[in-house]
C-alpha cells in the first residue's frame, strides 16, 4: 500500500508540473477559448458573410469590413477565417446561403444589402448577424427600433435621407434645364423603391417630373436605359443592386446622348455618373467592421448597439464623366463640394 501511494502521488506531481509547462512561455499555449478571463488574444474567430451580388460599393463594404476587423487584431490568415458567399442575384441561392450559414459553426454572420438580411435574420436566432448596405431596416422588418435593434441583430443603414434631397436641389439649381428625370428601377427590391419615392418628393419640389423605366434583372437595365432616350433630361438611378450591376451599360447610354447622369453612391460616380451625395462604402463597411470586433472581442450585445448611418455626406463630381453627358462644370457646382481634394474626380 506504501509503495501505491508513493506512485500516485509522484504521478500527481508529474501532472502538475506538465500542467503548468503547457501555460508558461516554453509549453503548448491554450487555446483562446481556455485562456484566462476570456482574453482574446490568441483566440481563432470564424465569420460567414452573404452578398446579395458583386459591384463596386458591396465590395467596398466587404473589403472596408474585413479593415475594421483587422485594425481591431482580427486578420483574416492569422486569426480570422471568411466564409464568404454571393448569391449572384439569385433569390433562392440567398435564401439556401443563408440556411447554409444557420448551421455553420461561425461567431458572427455579415448579411450585404437587404436581402441577405432579411433571410439571415430569418434563419439565426443563435449567434450574432450584423448587416450593411441596407437602406431601410425598418421598412424591411430586419429591425423593429433603429435605436435598440434587440434580439442578435445590428448593423449600418448605407442612406440619409438627406443624401437624395440634396442631390435633388444640386440638380435644380445648377442644372435649371432639367424638367425630367428618368429612373432604371427594380421594384422588387425595397431599398430601391424607398429611394426612388424619396427622390419623386424631392424632384416635385422643384417641378421636376421623375419617369420610371422598370426591369427585374441586369439583363434589361440597358434596354430600359435606351427607352428613356428622347424622353427625359437626365438620368438617376438608387442604391438599385439589380441596375447598379449593370451600370456600365447605362453610363455608355448616357455617355452616347448627351443626358447627365447622377448615382446615390460614389463608386458609381467613379465609374462614371456625373455626381452623387455620398460617401465611401468602404468607410460604411469599415464602421460595421469596427461594431463586429466589440461584438466578438469585448462580448457586447448586437440587440444594444444602434443602427448607425452615414454622416459625412458631400457632394461628388466627376468632372471629367459631365463633359462626356454634354455638361460643363462650373465654379458654381463645385463650390458646393466641401472636400474638393477627394470629391473633385477629375
């Protein structure tokens, strides 16, 4: 019996000692899950996104998010593994990602544009989903209160009202010729069609008649496109994931006879519209990034942490994208920007 006993307890001091090798600096760390008062350093972090489809300003929300994240010490190929997904446009293949994502063992979902929201939040109840790019989450019951979202869902609205409104007044004031305007819209998606209302009240104010050409997919936006030749003065097009794909083809429309063209985002105006109120996806994504990591490193509750929007609007000119649509920019237009080192394209 002495002798058991002196084997069990050499064995115990044996296993404490290989305990304490593996938590100091020349032992098997921990994983980050095990590591003491929950510090997250060390910690593996798994995210699943679901994108409506590709164009410049959702991939400028994806690409600004993952910055958020990594300045926050959350890299992707380091720390952080993107399962990202797009659904082309599809929606049976978004609601089939979004059942995807339900059962997978990521730490947070990421829904791009309304739709992946809607279904996401539909599927998860059981990990946190953060959306962006969305324009109204309340209209589109992906939110009830913008101010306490509850449940496991926040985000970052991509529209200020304003935004169109003021675009709105740019348009008739320096572009006093402008009695029509013309809008490729995709109706069933509801960001669009609050937006185009918005912008019908604003073009009203000043007189303006807004006439709408609708399509269902990129495949018609040029078609559409071409019917409002001869008809309206310029063109305006939403955050219209379905036309904002395809938008290439209407600059080339617009390009070709002479009508203005003007965006609701800045990516668009890149390419080549002629202006926008906005501001940068990438600042948009960057801010929902930044919302993930308190999220995932400091434990804080999405249901608690408001909606935000975009606050730093400004008016965009590209100056070089006017002269092409047979419009020559004056001092007077570009006095209305306010940062004109970045928001003078030339």
């Amino acid at each position: 019996m002495k002798k058991m006993w002196m084997s069990l307890t050499l064995a115990g001091l044996l296993l404490t000692a290989v305990g304490c090798g593996n938590n100091g600096s020349g032992g098997e760390q921990a994983s980050g899950n095990e590591q003491s008062g929950g510090n997250a350093e060390g910690k593996n972090y798994k995210v699943a996104i679901s994108q409506i489809v590709e164009h410049p300003s959702l991939d400028a929300t994806r690409e600004g998010f993952l910055a958020g994240l990594k300045d926050a010490g959350i890299e992707e190929g380091k720390n952080l593994t993107v399962d990202y997904n797009n659904a082309q446009g599809d929606a049976a293949t978004n609601l089939s990602i979004a059942q995807k994502i339900a059962g997978d063992d990521s730490d947070l979902a990421l829904a791009i544009a309304t739709a992946p929201a809607q279904a996401l939040v539909q599927q998860i109840q059981d990990k946190p989903v953060l959306f962006a790019a969305v324009t109204d989450p309340l209209g589109a019951k992906i939110v009830s209160d913008l101010n306490k979202p509850g449940a496991n869902v926040t985000g970052a609205s991509d529209t200020n009202p304003d935004a169109v409104v003021q675009l709105m007044d740019f348009v008739a004031t320096e572009l006093p010729d402008i009695k029509t305007v013309g809008l490729v819209l995709n109706e069933g998606e509801p960001n669009a069609v609050v937006m185009a209302d918005n912008a019908e009240k604003a073009l009203g104010a000043h007189g303006i008649k807004l006439i709408k050409a609708p399509v269902t997919n990129t495949s018609e936006v040029k078609q559409a496109a071409d019917s409002l030749v001869g008809k309206v003065d310029a063109f305006f097009i939403t955050l219209d994931n379905t036309v904002v794909s395809a938008v290439d083809t209407m600059i080339q429309v617009a390009n070709d006879n002479d009508i203005p063209f003007f965006s609701s985002d800045r990516d668009t105006v890149e390419k080549g519209a002629m202006a926008t109120v906005g501001f940068k996806y990438y600042d948009h994504g960057y801010q929902v990034g930044q919302t993930a990591a308190k999220i995932l490193k400091d434990g804080e509750n999405p249901g608690d942490m408001p909606v935000t929007f975009p606050d730093k609007l400004d008016l965009i000119l590209n100056v070089k994208a006017a002269k092409e649509q047979g419009v020559e920019v004056t001092d007077s237009m570009k006095a209305k920007v306010q940062d004109q080192a970045n928001n003078i394209i030339e």
